[in-house]
C-alpha cells in the first residue's frame, strides 16, 4: 500500500489541481496518504438517504472543492472549516451524484471549474439554509464511495468506470485449510492475541500497561472502557511501537461496544479502521480488520461496499480462514440480493474446503431457506439434506428444516417424503406455533395419495386440537371443498342444504367457515373468495357482489386481487344483463351507479351495451346514442347495437342518420329475423323526411319479409296512412281495417283505438261509403280519450261536414271548443261560424240535414 501511495505522488504533482479558495494542493495530498485505495460501491437508488453523523458546536462553511486524477479513478474532496455535522448522498439522475451537507454556508457558490477524464463538473448551492452540492459526471455506469477524513473536516468522494461489483461466478477460493471450523469473529481474539504479546504485569505508567489495560477490559467485555483507555493511550504515546496494535484494537473496541446497535458507531468505526489502514497498511491485523469492516457493511445493508472488501481478502488471503468466512458472507450477500445462483457458486467453493460448525451450517441454510420462499423446492431440499448429511441433529437447532423439507417435498409431489418429514417435526415439538398448520398439510398429504377418509379425519382433528388457528382454519376449508356437509350440518339440517343443490351446500359451508373464524387471516380471505364463487355458481350475483366486494376490502393488494376482481366484474355484468331481461330498468341503473368501480376494462363494452339499451327503454335517447356509437368495436353485440343506434336516432329526430343505421343493419345482417323490424322502422324515419314512396316501399318489402305484419297495428296503420297519402283509399281503407282488427286481438291502448278508427271513417268518406264512414267516426269519438288530440277531432268535425252531417259536425266542434289549446278553440269557433248560412239555408227550404240513421 505505501508503494501504491509512492507510485501515484509524482503523478498527482503533475496534474493540475481545480480549487475554490485558497486550499493548498499539499492538503489534497495529504487527504491521499491518509486513505486506503476506494472500496468501490455501486450507486444505486438504496443509497439514497444514507447520512454520517457527529456533533459540532461551530457554523459549518464548504470552503474549498479539490479534484485529483488518478490512473484509475478520480477524488473530490469536500473541505470545510468545521467538523462536519452529517451529510446525505444520493444517485439523483444517472449520471449525477447529489450532497446535502446540512445547515451551514458557501465561500462560493455556482459551476466550478472542476474536469477530468470521468468528471464533468461540480456545482455548489446553498438552498433553504442547507448546503448542497452536485457532481456530474461523464458516463452513466460508474462506481463511488464516500467517506470522511480523520479530523472529519473533508468530505472524500472516489469515483470510477464500470460497474462494482463483478457478478460472473463464485468467488473462487484457490486453496485453503481443509475441515477449518467457522466461527463469527469474537471481540476476545485480538485483545487476546495482544495481551499474550504483553508482560504479564508490566510497569505502571508505560505504554505496556495502557494496551494491557484495555486489552484485559475488552477480555471482560468492557469494550466502553477499552475505548477510553485507547484514545488515550493514543494521545499519551503517539510514537510508541504498540501504536500498532493499538489502532487496531480501538477499532474493534469502538466495533464491539454495541454490537446490537451498529449505527450509532457507525462512524467512530469507520474512521478507526481507516486510521488503522492507513497507518499500517502492511499490518498482519489488517485482514482480519478488512473482514470486520466488510461484515459490518454487510448488516448495516451497504452490499457494494460490503462485496468491495470481502471480494479483495478471498483473492489476497486465499489459505486463511478470513478467507473462507469473506467467502461465506459474500454469499449471504447474494441471497439479500436474491442472486441465488451466485450465492449457491460462493457456497459451493466454500464447501470444496469442507468448512465445520454451526456457524457455517447456519449460513448455508440461509441459502436453502431462501430458495424456500422463492417456491425453488428442489434447490432448498437439496441444501437441506446436505446439511443434515453432514449434522444429522441440525434440526434440534433449526426444527423448521424439517417443516421446509416436508413442505418442499408436498409440493414436488411427494406426499409420503412430506408426511414423513412433518410427522418428525410434530413429533419433535407438538407445541410448536407452527403445529397447527403441520397437522393440516398432514392432511393434505392423505388427500395426494387419494386416502381421503384418513385426510377428512385430520382435517377434523386439526380445529379440535388447535381451535382459532391457522390450522383450524385451512382444515375447514379442505372440508368444505371436499363437501364434508356432516362437518358442518346438524344431521336435521343436512335434508334442505343438499336439496338446494352444489352451488348452495357449498356457500352454506363457507359461511359457516367464515362465522367459526375469529382470527384475521389471508386464510380468511380464500374462504371469501370461495364464497364468492359459490353465489356466483348459483347465479347469486348480488350475494356474489357483496362478498367480493367484501374481500377486496378486506385484501387491497395480493394474488387474489386479480382473480377477485375479475370475477366480481362479471358478477356485476351478469347482474346488469338479468335485470335487463326482466324488464327493471331504473334497478340495472341504480345498480350500475353503485357498482360501476368494480366492472374492470375488458367487460365495460358489454356493461356499456346493456345500459344503453335500458336508457332506450326509458326514452333515455341521447344517451344511449352515445353508448352505443362509444361500442362500434364490440363485435359480439353488433345487431342489436345497430338497431338500438337507429332507434335512439329516430327518438332524437336524428332521421337521417337512422335512414343510414338501418339500412347498414339490413347490409350486415339480410338474414336477420329483424330485418322487417329494420325495414319499418327506416319508413317511420323516411316519413319524417317527407320520403313517403321510399316509406311505403319499404313496408311493402317488410311485409313480404315477414307476414305476420299483417296482424301488427302499428304497421297496418303506417301502410293505410301511406295508401290514403298516394290516394290509394282501397288500400289504406284496407289495411286500417286490418288494424282495428289486430288492436281488437291484442288489446290497444284507447288513443290509439280513436286514431285509427278517425281515419278509417276518413277514408270510408273518400271512398264515399258514407253509412261506414259516419259509424267509424262515431265509434271513434266513443273511445275519445280525456286528453284530447285536437287535430284528430277537427278532422272528423270536418268529414262530417264533408258528409253533409251538419249536426254531427256541429256537436264535434262543440268538443274541440272545450280543449285547452287557444289555437283550436279559435278554429272551432271560426267552423261554427262558418255552418251557420248552412244551417239557415236549410231552414228556408224547409229541408232538414240528412242524420244518422
């Protein structure tokens, strides 16, 4: 290392040194000699946050920023006039690393001219009373590492190419102690070491006695005192030869204090061990310091770092037992990653050395625990009969190995395996927490094998043993899914469950999981959806609804979320469709308006098809329009789309394109059932636009599309009334006879009884078949409905006249006089008016007004 340090000085005084103030570029140096090279960390977003803390009574001031050049990396040193008081650092953009310093101030703010071969810039600015700093640099894959100098005055960042940490096979261990027992490095081993260096009782007052002090506390686990002694042997006895020794103990000393709560030394130790290497970089304590550093990266959660250091001592210190624990930790490194293959490859090299104790067993069960949870059964039953091949009473330290292996084997289709490795860890501990669920899956194991009465029996034993339990609560719904009715039924009761049917025993079971339960558990949350589908299976939608709405409360995210909500959504369609069908259209509304959050995007369309077609039934026009144009992509619904659209535009008075609707119905489907529905409502369109022979035309084609029009009123009395418009009364007199007759059969509604036969007298007229003509319209006006239709009656007023029917005309006026509408009372009063010389004429010679025989 000192020769490293060498090498790179003439090196650094060649290159210019960027600075903001008046920091010497002798500083800069010294900050290099005082430092190990970079142990590099990729930066990635769980670096973000991470902050070094410590304590100062002064105002903190960034005074200077200095970079330096290396062959292989690059250094910014951050100096300020104070002790730093703490500072996060962040991977902001990909090419951006972001400091905030803290509360304090700037010399300078703004772009430095700070640039080499991987930096591209450092900016400085002092936001919210914070000071904040960002170095940009030239590539976007780069290592880095931060640290802070002894007197912790400067801020040490070190920058570097590529990626930093190699993930191209296990870290090989070369050669080594074979059947070498691992153990956690103990904060007695190098107190030990030293203390056996030292006299027994050496002189009072000497350097010896202070190390031998502290290594005696750290033998009785005074590790605080220790401390003390050391900082002070240090300020005693800066050129003593046991300055050595003593850094490296006051590391492990500040390392050791509270093992339990790394993060509040984390910094005291950090710089120990930085002093400690760079001081005495050759020093035989060094590895074994390096592991400790690394371990401590490690459980603090920093994997770059921690693989930055460990990786170096399997490489340099390949026969040491260092290197074989570095190899184990890396390992564990891997499994936090959930890099089980690279951890498996460290694992496996570490094994070619045929490692001992429990230290290590303990470890490489972290590797099959790992494949455990991520479902690989095969890989962790592997791991764990290795394990026991070498320890066959390792379950007596860890029983869950024999639960994961008899899992395992459940799920790799081997029942017999499986129960024979759960029945042991029952056996081993009946009292377990996890006993509850091992007797279940027991259960399960039966059920494999087909042995159901056997697996019944556990799954009854199960509750009785552990009630309110996982256990209790799996084996009730294995029975439940088995149909196990006498499980849950009063024998009494059993007769009215089955007779309902399947689909009903099977909710009356899962409710009655559910009330036994009072324990909250995703369990829990399969007897819901199992509930769920049951209702669903029984068509049930509305208890369906509920229940799924009940677990998507209960389960906002999970595996079940997927299936639960897309179920629920077609329970919700479904719902929607039946009330449709029954004709409860403001029901399918109110039912949309409550539930419309669960439809999911792939049955919305439909869902969109359905209310649209109820917003037509309720002379919703416009917006079913615009349901039913959003669906011209659903294919499956596109007849009754199209008539639908015609329809909704024919209520609109949108004929034109209710001409086009229809006619692209008929193009699409000339083979439908509709087609004659299509054909006439495209001349109630036509009609309205004046286009009678295009109207009548297409009635005529309707009608020889399907005869049984002829028996329809609606239609016969669009034909008569087109007939009489062509002035062809036979025909229309006609075919509103054949009206009157299907409103006799079928039971019409009293206007329009009164319309037609109004017009059927009309046209009785036109043919000049008086008699008929004077009976119709007298039928008509006996039906008249209380709401009146004004023009109707003038239009029979005005036959009558036609007729020669003075009085009858005369007494129809009197009712249209009695109507509401101003318009038509005038005109009334204007008709009678106008009889009169009629009526006087008459009189004069001496001729009575033909009446009504």
């Amino acid at each position: 290392m000192r020769k490293w340090i060498v090498s790179m000085l003439p090196y650094c005084r060649k290159r210019p040194v960027g600075s903001l103030g008046s920091v010497a570029a002798a500083f800069f140096l010294a900050v290099l000699l005082l430092f190990d090279a970079p142990a590099w960390a990729r930066p990635s977003p769980s670096d973000a946050g991470k902050s070094i803390s410590g304590r100062s009574s002064e105002v903190l001031v960034l005074e200077g920023i200095n970079l330096g050049t290396m062959p292989d990396f690059s250094r910014v040193v951050f100096t300020f006039n104070t002790r730093i008081v703490s500072y996060t650092v962040q991977r902001g953009d990909v090419d951006e690393i972001w400091f905030n310093f803290g509360r304090g101030g700037v010399k300078s703010e703004g772009r430095l001219p700070l640039e080499d071969g991987l930096v591209q810039g450092v900016s400085v600015n002092q936001t919210r009373n914070n000071v904040e700093a960002r170095l940009k640099v030239k590539t976007s894959r780069f290592a880095f590492r931060h640290f802070t100098s002894s007197d912790q005055k400067s801020v040490i960042l070190d920058l570097r190419r590529g990626a930093a940490v190699e993930e191209t096979g296990g870290d090989e261990v070369a050669s080594g102690p074979k059947r070498l027992t691992l153990q956690e490095p103990q904060p007695q081993q190098l107190a030990a070491l030293i203390r056996g260096t030292l006299p027994e009782r050496p002189a009072a007052g000497t350097p010896e006695a202070m190390l031998a002090e502290a290594a005696d506390y750290i033998l009785a686990g005074n590790n605080r005192s220790a401390v003390s002694t050391l900082q002070l042997f240090k300020t005693r006895f800066p050129s003593s030869k046991l300055m050595e020794p003593a850094v490296f103990l006051l590391a492990e000393a500040y390392y050791f204090q509270a093992p339990e709560d790394l993060a509040a030394n984390f910094v005291s130790i950090i710089q120990g061990f930085q002093e400690a290497f760079a001081l005495y970089p050759d020093s035989p304590f060094m590895v074994r310091a390096q592991l400790l550093q690394g371990y401590l990266y490690m459980k603090m959660d920093y994997y770059s770092e921690a693989s930055a250091i460990l990786k170096p001592i399997v490489r340099e210190h390949p026969r040491s037992e260092y290197a074989a624990l570095a190899q184990m930790y890396l390992a564990e490194i891997y499994l936090q990653m959930k890099n089980f293959d690279q951890a498996k490859a460290n694992y496996d090299a570490l094994r070619a050395l045929e490692p001992q104790g429990q230290y290590f067993l303990e470890s490489y069960f972290k590797l099959g625990a790992g494949y455990f949870q991520e479902a690989l059964y095969t890989k962790a039953n592997e791991v764990f009969k290795e394990i026991l091949g070498s320890a066959e009473d390792f379950y007596r330290q860890r029983p869950e190995i024999l639960y994961y292996m008899g899992e395992g084997y459940f799920h790799l289709k081997r029942p017999d395996l499986s129960r024979a490795y759960l029945l042991h860890a029952l056996n081993l501990n009946p009292r377990q927490d996890t006993a509850d669920v091992i007797l279940a899956r027991i259960g399960d194991t039966y059920k494999e094998e087909g042995r159901l009465n056997e697996a019944i029996a556990i799954f009854r034993l199960t509750p009785e043993k552990y009630p309110d339990s996982v256990g209790a609560l799996i084996s009730r719904l294995r029975l439940a899914e088995y149909g196990a009715l006498d499980y849950f039924f009063e024998a009494g009761s059993l007769f009215p469950v089955v007779k309902n049917g399947t689909p009903a025993a099977d909710a009356a079971m899962y409710e009655s999981v559910i009330k036994a339960t009072t324990m909250d558990s995703p369990l829990l949350q399969v007897a819901y959806f199992k509930l769920g589908m049951a209702y669903f299976n029984q068509d049930n939608f509305t208890e369906a609804i509920g229940t799924f709405k009940k677990l998507l409360e209960m389960q906002p995210e999970g595996d079940m979320l997927d299936d639960a909500r897309y179920v629920v959504s077609k329970a919700v369609l479904s719902e929607i469709k039946a009330r449709y069908l029954e004709k409860r259209y403001l029901d399918l509304l109110d039912l949309y308006g409550n539930e419309k959050d669960l439809i999911t995007e792939l049955d919305w369309p439909e869902v969109r098809h359905y209310l649209a077609l109820a917003d037509l039934e309720l002379n919703l026009a416009d917006d079913a329009a615009k349901l039913l144009e959003a669906n011209k992509d659903l294919t499956e619904h596109e007849d009754e789309r199209l008539i639908g659209l015609g329809k909704a535009y024919l209520k609109l008075g949108r004929h034109e394109d209710a001409v086009r609707t229809f006619a692209l119905f008929r193009e699409k489907f000339p083979n439908d059932r509709r087609a004659s529905l299509a054909l006439m409502e495209q001349a109630k369109a036509e009609i309205a636009q004046d286009q009678d022979e295009a109207a009548l035309a297409n009635l005529e084609r309707a009608r020889a599309v399907d005869p049984k029009l002829n028996q329809d009123s609606e239609f016969q009395n669009m034909l008569g009334d087109l007939y009489l418009k062509q002035g062809q009364n036979e025909k229309g007199a006609a075919a509103l006879e054949e009206a009157i007759q299907a409103m006799a059969a079928g039971g019409s509604a009293e206007e329009d009884v009164f319309l037609t036969k109004s017009r059927l007298g009309q046209a009785y007229a036109k043919l000049d078949r008086k008699e008929d003509a004077a009976r119709l319209l007298g039928e008509a006006l006996a039906v008249k409905p209380a709401a009146p239709f004004p023009e109707a009656v003038y239009l029979i007023a005005r036959t009558y006249r036609e007729l020669g029917l003075l009085e009858q005309a005369a007494s129809t006026l009197e009712l249209l006089k009695n109507t509401p509408d101003p318009f038509w009372q005038d005109v009334a009063f204007q008709e009678l008016q106008a009889m009169k010389p009629d009526e006087a004429l008459s009189r004069l010679l001496g001729k009575q007004p033909e009446t009504q025989q």
